[in-house]
C-alpha cells in the first residue's frame, strides 16, 4: 500500500496538469463526492438504514474507497499548491498537505475516527474552493478568499443536516467537538491565509531567468545571456557581470486561468552583508492575462544596482510569493560569451 500511495502521487503528477481544466477539477470533486458518500454509508451503521446502505456488510469497502479519494485530494492538492507558491514561505502548509495525504496509508485507524473525518472532509472543501472559487468569478483576491470559507461552511453545515437525518444520537453526541474542530480549521486557515502562507493559487511561475538585454519581437522576445561554467548543469548562468551602466533583466512566465488579468509584483532584494538581511529595493507591477499554458510572459529591469547577492521575489498583489530568482552581480566584462536566444 505505501507503493499504491506514492504510485498514485506520481500518476497525479502526469495527469493533474492545469488547475483551470475541467477533467482535473473534475478528478477532484469525483473524490470529494466519494469520500462524502462513503462516511454517509458508514455513519449509518446499526441504524435502519443499514440494510439500505449494506453498511455492516460493505464496510471495509466503504473505507478503503474513503480512503483511497481522501489520499488522491490531498495529492491532487499537494502538487497543485507546490506548483503555485514559493516553498520559501509557503512550506508549513504544503508539508500539512503532504502529511494529510501520507496519513491514508500510515495512520489509517485515525482516519477512522468519525469526528477526523468530517473535520478532513471540511478541510478539503475549504481547500478545494480556495482555487475554485477564483476560477469562476475570473479573480483573485482576500474578498474571494472570505467568500470560498462562507461556502466551505454552509456546505459543511448542509452536510451536518444529512447526518443527523441518518444518526441523531451518534451526531449528538459528536456535534459539540465538531463544531469547535471546524472554527479552529476555519480560523487557522485564516491566519495562513492572511499572514501569506498558503500558496497564491491559481497563479503559477513557470519560467525566470537573468538577462543581459529583452527585445519583444513580433513572435515573441530575443534575450541574451551569459553561457554557465561547463561543470554547470543550467543552460544560464546565475552570475552576472555588470559593466555599471547597463541594465538587468529579470523575465518571468507566469501562469494564469482563461480569463484572467492580474497584477504581480517583481520584487528587487539585495543581500546586505553589514546587516545579514535582504533588502528590498524596488518593486515593479506588471499586469499578466491568463490562458497561455506556458504562461504569461513579461520582464522588469534596473540600472542602479551594485556587486553581490540579489533576489527577485514575484509576487501576487497581496504579497504572496509564487517563486523567486538568485543570481549573482560582479563588476567587469562578462568572461563568456554571450548567448542570443529567441523565446
């Protein structure tokens, strides 16, 4: 089973490929709906809907299906917000992702816990919807974020009336630690959210690179850069060397949903040695549109820098970081030669 579990992780990998496709957000809700099904079938157990349900007779198949989509969300998850965010900032919850999905296999009598799974089921609304939502209304935004956990609720709370309707007692008796467990997930989500943990879905970064010079053309854009070491794996070399007058060019690809039009942020940072910290020093809007599998093409440069260490952050409008690009400025002419590419 461990192999089935990262088996499917890989196959997900390959087919889970745009976040805006109908077949991949359909992958997702089918599971939604058959975990959904699954603890229904199971939370009527020695009730008079057993024999309906068959929920004593089928039970180990109800929870190895439970168990099996359960995986495949938080899979399906994982590598949509891995895709997303910058793990710089956005690692604690990708890691909580990635254990909610591992957890199927490694702790499956925890998963067996009813209380645990309805508060995993909201979980997984709620993170569903985060990307959901925007992909509908074409935006993104706190207010869209507000809205996806108003619907995260309702539907959580619609869900609650199912169960009683099957179970009273056993729902009685689970309603008082439910509720509280929701708020808490409700509220921690929040804080992830506002504090710029939770990855920018449904933007991406694809592509960043440092260049030389970025001449759009009628087919795209020339670029030049400097070749790398030959011991190099890159196809282009993080060092830089500046002649003082010139400027740099970051070019970023950033990927964005059919009907999109966005802002992002390229962020300037230096390394200041004397205080140990990245120091922001420009940041430049750029407005992408979405549809480009590849995603949506632009550049930003700067003229008054210095020899060191920099960092270009992309950002989201919010300040949420989709990924960010190292490379290195040293004084003099570059010591090999220049590439003239075509993108």
């Amino acid at each position: 089973m461990p192999i089935a579990v990262i088996g499917g992780f890989i196959v997900d990998i390959f087919t889970l490929n745009r976040i805006d496709q109908v077949f991949d957000n359909s992958i997702l809700i089918t599971h939604l709906l058959i975990v959904g099904v699954c603890m229904v079938f199971l939370f009527a157990k020695d009730t008079k809907y057993d024999k309906i349900f068959k929920s004593s007779k089928y039970e180990s198949i109800y929870e190895t299906l439970m168990l099996f989509s359960f995986g495949g969300l938080f899979s399906g998850f994982v590598i949509f917000y891995t895709r997303s965010g910058s793990l710089l900032s956005a690692w604690p919850f990708v890691l909580a992702m990635l254990f909610l999905m591992l957890g199927t296999e490694f702790y499956k009598s925890f998963y067996k816990r009813i209380t645990f799974q309805i508060v995993l089921y909201f979980i997984a609304f709620f993170t569903h919807l985060i990307f959901f939502i925007p992909l509908i209304v074409k935006d993104v935004g706190a207010f869209w974020f507000l809205v996806s956990g108003g619907i995260s609720i309702i539907l959580i709370n619609i869900y609650f009336g199912f169960l009683a309707s099957i179970n009273i007692e056993k729902y009685k008796s689970i309603r008082k630690n439910l509720i509280k467990y929701i708020f808490i997930v409700f509220g921690l989500f929040n804080f992830l959210y506002f504090t710029n943990i939770i990855p920018p879905v449904p933007l991406s970064l694809k592509f960043k690179a440092v260049y030389h010079s970025v001449q759009p053309t009628d087919s795209g854009y020339l670029v030049t850069y400097e070749s790398p070491a030959q011991i190099s794996l890159r196809k282009r070399s993080h060092i830089y060397h500046w002649d003082g007058i010139s400027p740099v060019y970051v070019f970023t690809s950033v990927f964005s949903p059919i009907g999109f039009q966005t802002e992002i942020h390229h962020v300037w940072k230096f390394f200041d040695p004397n205080i140990g910290r990245w120091v922001t020093r420009s940041t430049i809007p750029l407005t992408i549109k979405g549809g480009r599998a590849e995603g949506y093409r632009g550049f930003s440069y700067k003229t008054n820098l210095q020899s060191g260490k920099w960092r270009v952050v992309v950002e989201n409008k919010r300040g949420q970081a989709l990924g960010y690009m190292n490379f290195t400025i040293k004084d003099g002419a570059p010591t090999r030669s220049l590439i003239l590419e075509e993108l």
